[in-house]
C-alpha cells in the first residue's frame, strides 16, 4: 500500500500592516503640502484666514490663476522662461556631448582641461555680473533672448560635461571599434553607437540644464 503524502496548504502571507501604515504616514506627508498649495489656490481670499480653516472650498475660484497670468504679465513671463530655457537646454546638451566625448576619448588638452572645465563653477555667477552687463550693453545683447541664452549655456555647460564625461568613459571602446570595422566614420560611430549608449547621461545633464536655467529666470 502505497503512503499519500499529506497535502500542504500555502502559508498566508501576513500582511505587514506596520510597513502599510509608516508608508502612509509618509505619503501623506509628502502630498500634504501639495494639496494645501492648490486648496490656497483655489480658494477666495476671504477663506485664507478663517478659524477653523476651510479645507474643502466650496466655493472654488481661478481669479488668482487669471490675475497671475494676465494681470501681472504672468503669462509673458512664463513663455520667455520656457523660450530661454530650452533653448539653453539643448546648446548645453549639445556642446556638452561633444566635448565630454573629445575628452573621454581623445584626452583633449592633455589631463588637466577637465578639471579646469569644472573649476569654472567654482566662481559664482552673481561675481562677473557686472562684466556681462558691461559686455552685453556694449554688443547690444542687453535685455535679449539671445543674451541670456548665451550666458545660461556657459554656466551649465561644465556641469553638463563632467555628467556626460563619466558615461563616455564608462563605456568600452571595442564597440566603436567594431562600428569603424563595419565602415562607420568616426563621426557615425559616435552618432550611431556612443550617442545612444550615452543617453541616460544626456537626458540626465539636459533634466540639470533646464532646472539650472528654469529657477534663475
């Protein structure tokens, strides 16, 4: 007579109500100021300072949006940050790429131009303010597009090469390699194998960029 093996039934996971409720204390931690930005938003000004405060507004209103964006040129505002800022954005992307790889490959200006690219951060920008403004009013570039642009691509660019700079060295050179034994150009090899593998590290200096430039405008 053959023995049956007893069936096992599967353990119940217990259910880590601790863990469940720490992470919703977090969360609403996290979101509260959110939703408390947007409740203020929203609401009248006569319910800003009501005891006990308003926490649902029952009567919700965009005065305060359309006076931010129309009455006080909010609008204007916005549209030149975005003009400016992902213009800077993709120069800085752009020129970054490029010498972050001359350097990561090619050593350009021998071991110390990295770090001398870098040291240009050192300096804070409020320090040659009043030379750029010297510079800018005498080429005519004062109050321009085209100035600050110029002038946010210089100050995020070392950033955004010593970002790229590490994925460029990170990345093995035998698949370049391979790419010029296919017949690829130096530059299509780089366009073509080096320029993707390198993504991450050019969405992550353009995401830089673009606060960089976003919060001083």
């Amino acid at each position: 007579m053959v023995a049956v093996a007893p069936v096992r039934r599967p353990k119940r996971r217990s259910i880590p109500v601790g863990r469940i409720l720490l992470l919703g204390f977090f969360l609403v931690f996290v979101l509260w100021p959110l939703y408390w930005m947007f409740n203020t938003s929203i609401k009248p000004s006569d319910d800003y300072l009501t005891v006990p405060p308003v926490w649902f507004p029952t009567a919700p209103t965009l005065v305060h949006y359309e006076a931010a964006l129309f009455a006080y040129r909010g609008l204007d505002g916005l549209i030149n940050s975005l003009i400016i800022s992902l213009s800077a954005t993709v120069l800085s992307a752009l020129f970054g790429t490029l010498m972050a790889y001359s350097l990561a490959r090619y050593n350009t200006g021998g071991q110390h131009l990295s770090f001398w690219v870098l040291s240009q951060r050192f300096l804070p920008p409020i320090g040659i303010v009043l030379p750029v403004f010297l510079i800018y009013r005498g080429v005519g570039l004062y109050d321009t597009h085209i100035g600050l642009i110029i002038a946010y691509t210089v100050f995020t660019l070392p950033v955004s090469v010593w970002m790229m700079f590490a994925y460029f060295r990170g990345m093995p050179k035998s698949m370049e390699e391979a790419a010029l034994v296919d017949g690829c150009t130096r530059w299509e090899a780089f366009w073509r194998v080096a320029v993707p593998l390198a993504a991450p590290g050019i969405v992550a200096a353009a995401v830089f960029a673009f606060i960089a430039c976003w919060t001083e405008f």
